[in-house]
C-alpha cells in the first residue's frame, strides 16, 4: 500500500482548510497513493486560534465532510480526515475514514485527553479497526499515542499493520528550529513515534501540521523504528512511501501477556 502524509499549513479557516486539503489529495492522488492522512481536528482548525463561530457549527462540519467525501471520490483516494465532530455526548476530536468511493468507513475518537483538553471536548470510549486495499489500520490521535502505548498495541494485536497518528505539536509563537530529525536534544516526539513502531512490529504514520516551530515531523516509521520518511521542519506538502505488510508481523505485540497487568 501507498501512504501519503499530508503537511498542511494551520488553515485560517474552513473553507481555506477545504482548499489545502483538496489541493494536497490531488497531488497524492497523482502520487498513486491509496490513502493519504491530516493531522489531528485539522477540520475546522485546531481549536484556540481564533475561527469564526460559523466555522464550528455542526451543520459547517457536517457540510464539510460531505465535501471531504466528493473529493476521495473525485481523486479515487481513501482519506483520513480528523474534525471536531458534535456527537449525542458532546463536541469530540474524531478522525473519518473515507474510502476511495467517498464511503464513509467510520471514525476514531481520541480516547485519552490531554488535561488541558478537557474543557475542549469530550474523551471517546471506543476503538475500531479499517481496512483500504486489504490492509488494516488503526488511528491514534496525538496524546493518546505519544502517552498511551496501549492504544497503538491494542490495534496491532487485532491484526493492524499500520496504525495513523494525527497529532499537532508546535509552538506557533516562539521555539527552537529543528533542523534533523530525532536529534537527541529534538523533543521527545519522534522517539516516541520510533518506540511505538519497534514494541508493536508495525508501521507507524505520524502527522503534523507544517508551522512556526514544529516540535516534531510528519513521520512514516518501519517495523524496526527506522524512519523511511519524514518531512521538513514547517514546510508544505505530503511524503508519501511504500509499505509491505508482511513486514508488519505485530510479533512484539501479540507475543505481550495482557494477563498479567
């Protein structure tokens, strides 16, 4: 399967976001990519920054994702797309999985919330599995994956040979430039991302948001840990690899005795 990792600046806005994004499927698209993934509540924006209350509607969001789902149709490509979403228990930070056919396959909610998210949305209770091209895949989204190691382990011992992590970590304000990645002195981001591949046996897909001060990379981690692909520190754009899922045997995984803790 082809992943692509989309790297869009912080929209300014839905409709600014609408565009990035379906400028960045069609380039994947073209990539041959299968599927391609955005980073995390990357529709309407990550919360905090100022968007017009219009943009948070629920009936905004709703008419975005529709409009998410005529674009994988369009380019015949699966799309991950995180969103705020209202559910019937409150506002949540999902990712939608959308097929190449504009199905929606389902959603993740992020499970495990930061402490400062907890007045921002409401924590999900469940986990699921997807499936593009005959491959599974799982979802994690940001704290939950850099913190909760359960959450990429529970996917790879149901079968995932790839778990997607959207994720934002920046300081949009002030910072330190990274320059290479998984320095020793880089945040503790990227290492987290490496462990996550290596104590699971599968690919990990990281993906962050191309801003001032980026605090981490949008990554495509090998089984072993090596990173195959990565992007460039704040700058634009979608990387795409190749990944062979006999590779991602979930041996470390499975082999874990949930039995005794």
């Amino acid at each position: 399967m082809r992943v692509a990792l989309a790297s869009p600046p912080i929209p300014d806005s839905l409709k600014s976001g609408l565009i990035s994004l379906e400028k960045m499927v069609k380039d994947a698209s073209e990539m041959n990519a299968d599927i391609i993934c955005f980073p995390e509540s990357y529709l309407p924006g990550y919360p905090g920054m100022g968007y017009s209350t219009n943009d948070r509607t629920s009936e905004s969001l709703e008419t975005a994702l529709k409009r998410v789902s005529e674009v994988a149709q369009l380019y015949s490509i699966a799309i991950i797309v995180p969103m705020d979403w209202y559910s019937s228990v409150g506002l949540q930070n999902v990712a939608f999985v959308i097929s190449k056919e504009g199905e929606i396959l389902g959603k993740q909610t992020k499970n495990q919330l930061d402490p400062t998210e907890d007045e921002i949305w409401i924590a999900g209770t469940d986990r699921q599995l997807f499936e593009v091209k005959g491959v599974k895949f799982g979802i994690t989204i940001c704290h939950e994956g850099f913190r909760y190691p359960e959450s990429v382990r529970w996917a790879a011992q149901n079968g995932a040979k790839i778990v997607f992590h959207p994720q934002f970590t920046a300081n949009t304000e002030r910072g330190k430039q990274l320059t290479e990645w998984g320095h020793k002195d880089n945040p503790y981001y990227e290492k987290a991302m490496m462990m996550r591949a290596m104590e699971n046996t599968i690919y990990f897909a990281s993906v962050n948001y191309a801003s001032n001060y980026s605090e981490s990379a949008s990554s495509i981690i090998h089984p072993n840990g090596n990173c195959i692909a990565h992007q460039n520190y704040g700058e634009a754009g979608i990387i795409v690899a190749d990944i062979d899922p006999e590779q991602a045997t979930g041996l470390l995984a499975k082999r874990f005795k949930n039995q005794l803790y």
